[in-house]
C-alpha cells in the first residue's frame, strides 16, 4: 500500500547542523531554568516546603532577559518548517499531508503524558492524598503544554504563510506586527487579560516568519555590525516599552499572552544566532557535539514534555533521603542544583527509550479528507490550550487523554476506499 511522505528519512546533507543546536540548546536551558523553579525540601521545622526559589532573588526579573530563549525555538521552527514544506511540495505532497504529520509529530509524544498524568490524578484522589499537594505538582506538569497549542497554531498555518511569504513578504511581517500591536492595546486598553490569547494567532506565527526569512539568507547578507545594531535596537525598544508601556519587566510574564516583547526578542536572537554561526558551525563539526544533538534532538518532544514531571519525581524521591533535599532557595540548595540536573538528565534518558518511539511516525496511510484532518488537530489543540488556561487538573488531563487518543487515531486510520 502507497505510504506518506512522512516516512521518508530526512536528507541530513544539506541541513545547517547549527539550528539543531540551537533548538537542543534552548530546550536544555528550559529545563535548567525550570529546575531552579522548583523549590521542594524540608523547612527548618522538618515540614515539606515548596516554592520557586529562582524566583525569589532579587536578579531574578534581569535574568529573564537572557532565560527568555522560547522565541528563538520558533524562529529555528521557521527555518525548519520552511525548509520541510518545500521538500514536500517537491515531492509532491500536498498541505494536507504536510499538516498531518505535524500534527502527528507534536499528538504522538503528548498522548503519554496526558494519559500517565490522568492515572496518576485519578489514583491520588482515590487514595485520599492531600489535595493541595497534588495540586502543586499537577500545575507544574501542566507549565509547558502551552508550547504545543502555540506550535500546532503555527504548523497548520505553514502552507498558507509560507505562500504569503513568496508573494509579499514585508507586507506579511507588517500585517501581522500591526495585529500583535492591536491585540496588545485591546488587552491593556480593556483590563481583560484574556484577550491576549487572541496573539497565539499572530505573535508566534510572526516570529516563525522570521525562520523564513532566516532561511532566505537576509540575515546571512548583513553585516556583523548591523546584526548587532538590529539586535541591540530591539532590545532598546523592549527597555522603552517595559519603562513606559505596559509590558512586565519579567520576559517569563510577557509569555501567556504573548506579547510583542517576545517578536522583538525573536527578531534581536535571530541575528544574534547568525553572529555566533561560525563558532557554532565549528562545534558542530566534532563527533561529540554531532552525537550529543543527534541524540537529544530525537527525542526532543520527550524531554520537552517529560522534564517537569521528572524533576518533580527527582524531588520528591530526594525527601526519602536524609539530608538530600535541603530547604529551598538555602545555599545547601542551590549546590545541590547540580547532582538533581545530573539526575534528572539520567531519569529522562531512561524514560526516552521507552517514549522515543512515539517520537517516531513510520509509515503512514494516505492522508485523512479535510474534515477528518480539522477534527484531528483541534483535537491535539484544545487540551494543551485549556491547561495555558486554566492549568492541568483530573478533568483537562482526562479529556486531553481521551481527546489525543482520538487525535492519533484519526490521523493515522487507514482510508476507506471511495473516501
């Protein structure tokens, strides 16, 4: 039977092996940067205590600035898709097609996750846990899923501005800025802070478009000096809307909404990105830096999606020990940051080879009609959508099992003939 395109292996000749570091690179500092926000350890009264250490110090807004790295994963997403689309369409496949493998490749490593998280609610509440234990470790495993609303978002609408980027490439930028602005005012202008969810329309698919234009070569025909100028502009103007706008001077606040801080700071790490490729296209010519993002980068999803509720199994394993989980933002805390890093990186790596295989879509049936395909992927959206929300609890991890559990088996059905 004909397959997908999708399960053709990738032609790695050509790829620039500096934007898989920088994707492996930025969602290895996520998980540092979430790992000194857990805060769980015995107080000076031997009561848990738990808090976001990290948080707390009074360095901890400034360091933002530079922690706040999500933007560039989409600009490397938009290289990336860019350079994905077109390989399709020259093989012959159609948005369709393109679009359900996305999906599959972001539905896929998420299905576990919901459903493991739904089975360990239903068994707390069953077995009588403290409720509002469960609840602080259940939102922080909800915390990341927002970049699989946002990253769905920007996937399905690949094909149509990648098209509007050949045929008015300025234009798309400005249309989208002038919506990110607009969405911006009517927040603030309103008070309603939920209007700024309307910007997962137009903030991260505008920083995308940024990858497309990165993979064009316009930052490539830019001199070092004015990729530093751009870089340092967009940080001025950031500073300017901080101190006389109403943007957080926490970049981590400015992220659900979104807001235009983010597009500024995708635009200024995308030249800074182009500045550091000849360092890092050295690195990325050794064996060992080619094995180590080889090996992350297969399983990035996991790692992406698993890493915070590993850290929480970490920290909590840590309390059975005596004297291994001091009390939060102590000095005895932070240097043992460390060892729990180590030990959450050797608990991902064991957990990624069972979880490595939903990362993987193999060969698939031709791909389902429109209307199957738009069921499929809103049923991949909604969950991760309604815990940025709301936050993860039984009910949202439930329905996002059964929800992704449909997702998957729609995409990948086979056709019945005549459909």
């Amino acid at each position: 039977m004909r397959t997908e395109l999708s399960s053709s292996k990738p032609d790695v000749s050509r790829r620039d092996l500096t934007l898989d570091l920088a994707r492996v690179t930025a969602v290895c500092f996520v998980v540092v940067v979430h790992l000194l926000q857990v805060g769980v350890g015995y107080g000076p009264d031997g009561a848990i205590v738990t808090s976001r250490p990290a948080e707390m110090q009074p360095w901890f807004d400034a360091a933002t600035w530079f922690g706040q790295i999500m933007p560039l994963f989409f600009v490397v997403g938009g290289f990336a898709s860019a350079a994905g689309w077109a390989t399709w369409q020259s093989r012959g496949g159609n948005a369709r097609g393109f679009i359900r493998s996305r999906t599959l490749r972001l539905a896929q490593p998420a299905l576990p996750l919901f459903l493991v998280v739904a089975v360990v609610l239903v068994g707390a509440s069953l077995a009588g846990i403290d409720p509002s234990l469960v609840d602080a470790a259940v939102v922080g495993v909800g915390m990341p899923l927002w970049f699989l609303a946002a990253y769905l978002l920007c996937q399905a609408v690949v094909p149509l501005t990648f098209r509007w980027h050949e045929q008015a490439p300025r234009g798309t930028l400005l249309v989208l800025l002038i919506a990110v602005v607009a969405v911006d005012a009517l927040r603030f202008g309103t008070g309603v802070g939920e209007l700024g969810y309307l910007n997962l329309l137009f903030v991260w698919p505008l920083i995308q478009q940024l990858g497309f234009w990165y993979r064009d070569g316009w930052f490539d025909r830019r001199s070092p000096l004015s990729l530093i100028g751009i870089a340092a502009g967009c940080y001025l103007v950031v500073g300017a809307v901080v101190v006389w706008g109403p943007y957080s001077n926490n970049m981590l606040a400015n992220l659900n909404p979104p807001t235009l801080p983010l597009v500024l700071f995708g635009l200024a790490q995308a030249c800074l990105l182009r500045l550091a490729k000849p360092v890092l296209a050295a690195l990325m010519r050794t064996r060992i830096a080619q094995a180590v993002v080889f090996v992350i980068g297969s399983r990035l999803m996991t790692v992406y999606l698993w890493h915070l509720p590993v850290i929480l199994i970490v920290s909590g394993i840590a309390l059975l020990i005596p004297g291994a989980a001091p009390t939060p933002a102590s000095s005895e805390w932070w240097a043992t940051r460390p060892l729990v890093f180590l030990a959450t990186a050797v608990v991902l790596w064991l957990l990624s080879l069972v979880l490595v295989r939903f990362e993987t879509l193999g060969e698939l049936p031709p791909t389902p009609g429109a209307f199957i395909l738009t069921i499929a992927w809103a049923c991949a959206f909604l969950p991760p959508f309604a815990v940025t929300l709301q936050g993860m609890n039984t009910v949202l991890a439930i329905g996002g099992a059964v929800l992704y559990s449909a997702s998957v088996l729609l995409l990948r059905r086979e056709r019945r003939r005549g459909a």
